[in-house]
C-alpha cells in the first residue's frame, strides 16, 4: 500500500488560534476517507493545506509533493470540489471546458462532453453560469473534475445547498464515473449519513485535533451500540459507555472496543451511525 | 507556459468585454460625428464647395499630407484616453473580482501558478487592451475616411486626391501602435500599483488606488518641503498631455504660414526609439512596476481567504 498522504504534526494558526494542531494521519491508495467534524474543528483549513492553498507547520506530503511549494505539479494530479470553489458565475459552458482543456495537461474533453450529456446542462453549452441552476453548476463542476485523471479528488461539503435528489445524484456520479481502485477520494460533509456507507475509512476532527481515525471495517468491532431499560441499563452503566442517550424510554448506550458476550445479555445490540458515534466522541473529548 | 498564456489571457478577453466594447463604442460615436457634421454640412452647398476647391489647391502635397495626418490623430488621441481609463478600471477588478465573486479557489484548483495568473493580468493591461484599441484606432480612421469619401464625391470633390493620396497611412500606423505601445510601457508603474492594490484590497479599490497618487506628493511637499514623487508623477502623467498638446499646436501652425512640423508630416520618422530606450525614468518606472506586480502575485499565494 502507498500512501497518498501523509502528514506529520501538521499546524496552522491564525493570529493565537490554533486551527489545526499538530495533526498526523495518512491516507492510502483507493481509499474513501470521510474527514468529519463540526464547523470551525479545521476542516476546511486541513484540506487547504493538503490543496498547497495555505501555507503550513509540519511536514506534509501530498503525491510526494510539498503542496504548498508545488501547488502547480500537485493540481495537475489533483482535484477539488469545495462548496466555496464556485464557478466563476460569467462565463460560458463551452469557454470553461476550452480554459481547463487548454490548462490542464490530464483533462480529457471528450470524456467531460460525454458526461455533460447525461445532464441537464447538455442543452446549455453557450449559457452563462450564472444562467444555470444551483444543481446544474454542480452537475457541471463534477463532470470537469470526473474527466480529469487525477489521483486524489478532495470533496469540501461538495453537496451544501443541494436537494435531497442531487445529492444523491452527485453520490451515485461520483462512484460510477470517477472512483476506481487507482484513485482516491478526501471528502467532508456535514451530511455523514449520506456518504457513510461509500467510506473506507473515516477520520473525525475536533478543535484542530483528529479524535479518530479507522477504517470503516473496524468501525463494527470497535464500537457497538447496546439498547436497554431499567434494572439492566444500570448493569450495563458500569461497563462504561462512551455516550448514552434516551429513545422512547429506553436507554441506548455507545460502548467502545465492547464486550460482546456480557452486553448482548443485556440488551439488543447494534452498529452504531457514523453520526452517533461522531456525538458521542465530539462530547467525550469535550467531557 | 505560453499555452498558458494565451489560455489564460483569452480568459481575461472572456471575462472582460469592456476590452472590446470600450474602444469599439467611443470608435463608433467618433464615426457618427463625422457622418453627422457631414450631414449637417449639406444645407451649406457654397461654403462646402469653396472649402473642397480650396483644400484641393491648397499647398502642395505634403501641405495636404500634414492637414489630413493631423486630423486622423484625433480619433487617435481620444481612443487612447479611454483607453487609459479602461486599463485602470480592468486592473483595479482583475485580481478583486475573483475574490469577490469567490472563483478564486475554482482558479487556483487548476493547475495554473499565481505568478502565471498575475502576469496574464499585466500582459493584458499592458499589450492586449493597446493592442484592441489599436486596432479600433485604424478602422475609426479608415470608416471616418470612407464615409468623407463618399460625401466628398457627393460634392463633386476627388477623395483620393483629397484624402487617400496625402494620407500617410502605414507611416501613422506605424507610428500610432509604436506610441501605444511605448506609452503603455510608459504607464506600467500605475498598472503595477493597480494591480497590486486589486489584489489585497478587500473594498473600494479605486479609492484605496487614488488616495496615495493624490496624498502622497501633498504630503511629501507639506512635510519635507520636496517634490520627488510630484516629479515622478508629473513626468508620467501631465508631461506627455503637454507633448500631445504640442504637437497638437504645431499642426495648427500649419493652416497660418504652412509650416510642417516633421511629427505631423511622417510620424513613423519621428518616433525616436533610442531615445525612449535610453530614458532612466522608462527603467526605474519598470522596475517599480516589476516590484508591485511581484508583491501581487505574493498577496495571491499567501492570502488565506477563510
């Protein structure tokens, strides 16, 4: 396995803020990392620095690239689609496929024209964007950046604003035309429930700090989530759950690297939501 | 690089139509001043004929040849201005508008550098707007041109002895993209502080822009009693409009004792190139341009926009 990333006690401070704090993690070959946390955790800042757009403490590798002195060789392997990357609302179809065809060495036309016509924006070559619905400048950005052979693709909450069917849509895109074994995607959102079951692994930042960082995989042998009531939620208290909350009465209980065999007795035991776990460790590290 | 170039200054033609529709729309209203002066000309058959049959004794060719160059200058001088102006409003927008409209992160996720980014800006502001207007220049010449002609055959004058023999065409347009070009040259230390201001200003860039061209020879003067940077904006600004109006003045002299200043009889000859080249001013304002449009590209690379 070859890493894509890597980051060794990476920082970036603004002024005495420290958004992102001596964070390491690497990233492999093929793999769908989920980068989740709330907003200002650093996020966007940690993804900036891996882009080459920010400048940065620590040592960071991208491609075996420093991005932020190489920004140029790493964007001609590399993608990104952020919810603050917009299109420049002027121009026209057609001109920004002849601008990134002329710049980008790895751009392949043919590829964008064909994937432009299982859009709506088919029809819209000589519209401006600003012409073009919210949907449809996204369809556009993700069939530009599905035709260039890049290595990496990063995501930025690549879905805000979007409704609920081109979101699913941009999904359902995104494994079909552009992900194969040879490529591999960063992504952030706040939406986790909808790209849970697309990661390989995830990462959940915090106030600069990554609190965890697993494949998806073991995600289903570290964590389990126990639902129970009365004399038996107070047992199962005591092994020491990481969250718990109430559903209808019932208490549901987050237990890491758990003890199957005791918690089953007490209870209906079940994989927790990415989301679910994400509060409860959001809480923990804040407890 | 220069696949980049061209991509990236057809991007600024794309974005910009002001490039074109400025020079082409004062060209337009400078044309239509000819048709209508023409025009209104008409109802004065005596005077018009007495003017052509005079104009066509006058002098010999050359007198001919200053009369017309002279007037062709015109159009000439006024597209040049709006021009300059064109050329302060593009580079004041051309590094603020990205940032305000947000594409710059789209920009910057291409594989494209800062620095080839910025210079495709200056290039832009220093060749290809003078080149458009160039272009605009010679064809408001030749419509202006047509559209006596035809008037003038209307009278029952001879255009071309008239008009197209004594014109010194490829002498004036030779001369007229030289002096664009070398006056663009001229000006970049106001491109380069443009463009520098565009890139870091977050609002009002026009006025952030003018506040230190005005306030800093005031204060310089008011403080230190001197007038450096007066001079140096003086010699880049008001000198050359004193120039223009001198020639503008020698081809008055013609029509009083038929004196034909060497500028106005071919003005290719009287371009001194040597002399433009060997000015320190043309050196330093260069240098000084080099300098802002370095520390644009520097504001591009390291602003953090979040």
């Amino acid at each position: 396995m070859t890493s894509l990333v890597k980051a060794h006690g990476v920082s970036k401070q603004f002024g005495r803020v420290r958004a992102v704090d001596n964070v390491s993690f690497e990233i492999e070959k093929g793999k769908i990392m989920g980068l989740i946390g709330p907003n200002g955790a650093g996020k966007t800042t940690l993804l900036k620095a891996v882009l080459g757009l920010t400048d940065f403490d620590g040592e960071l590798s991208v491609l075996g690239l420093n991005p932020f002195r190489q920004r140029k060789e790493l964007m001609q392997n590399i993608c990104f689609i952020s919810d603050v990357a917009v299109l420049p609302r002027w121009i026209r179809v057609s001109q920004l496929l002849d601008f990134v065809e002329a710049t980008h060495p790895n751009f392949s036309r043919k590829k964008a024209e064909s994937l432009l016509e299982k859009t709506n924006v088919n029809t819209r070559r000589d519209s401006r964007v600003r012409e073009l619905s919210k949907g449809m400048v996204t369809q556009l950005h993700l069939s530009i950046i599905a035709a260039i052979d890049a290595r990496l693709l990063i995501l930025d909450e690549p879905t805000l604003g979007l409704d609920i069917i081109f979101r699913k849509e941009f999904y359902a895109n995104l494994l079909s035309d552009y992900f194969d074994e040879e490529r591999t995607i960063l992504v952030t959102t706040h939406q986790v429930e909808e790209i849970e079951n697309i990661l390989t692994d995830i990462m959940f930042i915090n106030e600069g700090r990554i609190i965890l960082d697993t494949p998806m995989d073991s995600l289903t042998d570290s964590y389990v989530e126990l639902m129970t009531s009365g004399e038996r939620a107070d047992k199962a208290r005591k092994m020491g759950p990481i969250a718990e909350r109430d559903i209808f009465g019932k208490s549901v209980m987050l237990f890491e690297r758990p003890d199957r065999d005791r918690l089953g007795e007490l209870g209906e035991l079940h994989t927790p939501s990415v989301a679910d776990l994400f509060v409860a460790k959001i809480k923990g590290a804040a407890a | 690089m220069i696949a980049n170039q061209i991509a990236l200054i057809r991007r600024e033609l794309w974005e910009h139509r002001s490039i074109f529709v400025t020079p082409i729309a004062i060209g337009l209203i400078l044309s239509l001043g000819v048709l209508m002066t023409e025009g209104m000309l008409a109802t004065h058959t005596a005077e018009v004929d007495i003017g052509i049959a005079a104009a066509s004794n006058m002098g010999d060719e050359s007198h001919r040849s200053a009369v017309i160059n002279g007037l062709l200058f015109v159009p000439s001088v006024i597209i040049f201005i709006g021009m300059s102006i064109l050329v302060i409003f593009y580079s004041l927008d051309s590094l603020y508008a990205e940032r305000k409209d947000k594409s710059i992160l789209f920009w910057r996720s291409l594989p494209v550098t800062d620095a080839e980014t910025v210079i495709s800006k200056a290039l832009t502001g220093a060749f290809v707007i003078p080149l458009v207007s160039f272009v605009v220049i010679v064809a408001t010449q030749l419509i202006s041109m047509i559209l006596t002609s035809i008037w003038i055959m209307i009278e029952g004058g001879n255009a071309v002895h008239l008009i197209w023999a004594p014109a010194s065409l490829v002498s004036l347009w030779a001369a007229t993209l030289a002096g664009v070009l070398l006056m663009s040259l001229w000006l970049t230390p106001f491109l380069g502080w443009f463009l520098f201001v565009s890139a870091f200003a977050k609002r009002m860039p026009l006025l952030l822009a003018a506040l230190p061209i005005i306030m800093l020879p005031m204060l310089e003067n008011w403080i230190f009693g001197s007038r450096i940077f007066f001079d140096a904006f003086f010699v880049r600004t008001i000198q050359p409009i004193r120039d223009a109006e001198e020639a503008a003045k020698a081809t008055f002299e013609i029509s009083d004792n038929l004196h034909v200043s060497s500028f106005i009889a071919d003005p290719w000859q009287a371009i001194e190139f040597g002399a433009f080249f060997a000015k320190p001013d043309l050196w330093a304002g260069l240098i000084v341009s080099a300098i802002f449009i370095t520390a644009a590209v520097y504001v591009r690379r390291y602003r953090d926009e979040s």
